[in-house]
C-alpha cells in the first residue's frame, strides 16, 4: 500500500484542482443565485484572510529556521518568488507551493471575470461557460504539446505553470455551473452512473500508473486526470451511501483533516524534512520506509493541526468578525452516523479534504468559505 502511495500520491494535486474549482466558485454561484450580485471584493479579502496569514507566517518561520541550521540565508529571489506567489514559475524556497501559486491565480482570475459577467451581462454570460471551457482547453493542451515537443521535460517548465494547468481548475468550475444551475442535465447522467465511474476511475488509474514525466501524462494525460476526479465527483454528490459504523469513523477522520487541511498541506514537506532529522537525531539513522512515512504522515498532521490553531483560526475568526460570510454561518458537523451521508453535500464537503481551500463543513446555503 506504502509503495502504491508513493508511486501513485502525485495525482493528489490534480485532484484537489477540480474539487477547489468545484467549491470555491460554488460559493459564488450560490450567492449568484440568492442575491443576483456577486460580491467580488468581499471574495478576494475573505480568500486573502484564509491564505495569507498562514502562508506568510509558515514562510518566516521556515526562513529563520533555515538560516538557523545551515549559517546560510535563504537566496533572495528564492523568497521574492515565494511572496510573489510565482514559485510555478521560478524556484522558490520549497518544491510543494507551486500548487498553492497556481490556485492563487486562478482565484484572482476567477473574481475578476465574475465581476465582468455581472457589470456587462447580469449573469447571462454564465450559461456560456462550456463554450469558454473548450476555448481553454484547447489553449493549454495546444501550449502543453507545444511547450513538451520544443523543450526536454522538467517538473517546473512543464508541470507547475499556471498557463499549462488551469484547465483542470476551469473543469471544477463547470461542474459546479452544472450542478448549480443545470441539475436536470446532470440527473440525465444518472443512467450511466455506473459506466460512467467504472471510466473515470479507469483514467485515474491510467495515468496514476504513468511517471509524471512521462509525455502522455503531461500533456493530454492532466486533462484526463480532471475528466476522471470529475466523474468520480459527480458519482459522489448522487451516491446514497450505506450506515456502516467504519465508514461513519472514516468520514469524520477525513473531516477532521479537511478542516485543518490548509495548515497541514503547508506543513507538511517541513515535517518530513525536519522530522526525519529529528528521528534520525533521537533513534538513529536507517529507518525504514514504513517507519519514517508514518512519523512523516503523523507530523503533518499534528503540526498542521498546532499551527492552524494558533495562527489560521485566529485569522479567520477576524475575518469573520469584520467580513462575515453574505451567507448563514455554519460550523463544522461532527458525523455521528453514516445516515448523514444521504445529504450528497454532507458527503462532499466530508471528503473534500480540500489542502487549499479548507471547505470541509457540510450543509451549506451558500457555503463557509474557511
């Protein structure tokens, strides 16, 4: 199981793509539907709350303790590219916030053309929103196939820029058009539920299977990715699922981490850095694998845990304080039985696990962007 995590574990990025473009325009959707408007600045200064002050106080600490361990300071481009939120495209100071640079553009991106659909059009553009999907999506695979047959493969050149991935977010984003607007057209799908999650995990699993540096995979193979998470989504908001009391344990320890899960993404590479020199000091050196993926795991977890408690918590209880959600507040659902999972929103915001968008609290009007 360890060895298939770890052949396998890459796909995860792609996933949470479509999950976060699913979500997080699902909450201006909703306030779309119930008040006809969008509040575009109140978005980006909620989402800014959400990012920022863990993100930056996560970089100055990871700086200090650098410096403090190797008598050297960090390369200063290397923290411009940080700050910038442009270490997609230059190499930053960890290899894990690429992922987190990507979604930050594609959130600004996203308020700006919600704002220009709802000044120019009144929300009448929305329903071309296939139409501006496909226009995308032929865009990136075209610069894809380009940018790999004109340059030899690099994780940085040809994985992590934001030109060359958004599509998958962009995918997330039509499903939640789709499954807010246009139910009847994913009801009709309902008869091919089965073909249709047997495929989407077929792709899954075919390109999970494959290198990332393999040519398929990144080129065609991430829009394959996004298509197969996509079914694999839409297969979960219309599942009834049965009242086992595993399943209902399982569902609240994915809870538990979707509600931390933007603290522990970010702590979690410095976990298995400084954990694995933390056991090596203590217990020496030679451990096996098994051994150090489990302290690397359960550190993620705990330091993500401690420093969303005293860091992203507080923030976001400002925020709310001085920007309250437009919608009725929530608060996160412990899972008492699997019962709860007939409600397909429950069991959407349990799994989400979302590492950059925390939205794992069910039963929303118009969603508790955390």
């Amino acid at each position: 199981m360890l060895n298939l995590w770890k052949k396998v574990g890459w796909i995860g990025v792609d996933l949470f793509f479509v999950l976060s473009g699913f979500l997080v325009a699902g909450l201006l959707f909703r306030e779309w539907d119930r008040y006809k408007k969008v509040h575009v600045l109140r978005f980006v200064v909620r989402r800014g709350f959400k990012i920022y002050p863990a993100f930056f106080i996560y970089l100055a600490i990871l700086i200090a303790l650098k410096t403090a361990y190797t008598g050297k300071m960090v390369e200063l481009p290397k923290i411009i590219a940080e700050v910038c939120f442009i270490q997609n495209y230059v190499p930053g100071i960890w290899t894990h916030t690429w992922s987190l640079a990507i979604e930050e553009h594609f959130y600004i991106l996203l308020a700006f053309v919600f704002a220009f659909v709802y000044r120019v059009g009144r929300g009448l553009q929305f329903r071309q929103i296939l139409s501006v999907y496909v226009g995308v999506l032929l865009v990136v695979l075209t610069l894809r196939f380009t940018n790999a047959l004109r340059h030899p493969y690099s994780f940085l050149s040809h994985s992590t820029p934001t030109h060359l991935r958004i599509d998958s977010l962009l995918f997330g984003v039509l499903l939640s058009y789709y499954y807010h607007f246009e139910k009847s057209s994913v009801l009709k799908l309902r008869g091919w539920k089965i073909a249709a999650i047997g495929a989407s995990i077929a792709l899954v699993a075919l390109i999970g299977c494959l290198p990332v540096s393999n040519l398929f995979v990144h080129t065609a193979g991430y829009t394959l990715l996004s298509f197969g998470f996509g079914g694999i989504l839409l297969f979960a908001l219309d599942c009834q699922f049965p009242t086992w009391r595993w399943l209902a344990l399982v569902m609240n320890a994915l809870s538990f981490v979707g509600f931390y899960s933007y603290s522990i993404y970010l702590w979690h590479m410095s976990a298995n850095v400084w954990g694995g020199i933390v056991v090596n000091r203590l217990f020496g050196t030679g451990h096996s694998y098994y051994i150090m993926w489990s302290a690397y795991m359960a550190g993620s977890v705990i330091v993500g845990v401690i420093m969303a408690k005293l860091v992203e918590l507080p923030f976001l209880k400002i925020r709310d304080h001085f920007f309250p959600s437009l919608c009725s507040p929530i608060v996160p659902v412990v899972v008492k039985s699997a019962t709860n999972f007939s409600d397909p929103t429950t069991f959407t915001a349990l799994v989400h696990a979302n590492v950059k968008s925390g939205l794992a609290v069910p039963k929303v009007v118009c969603g508790r962007d955390r």
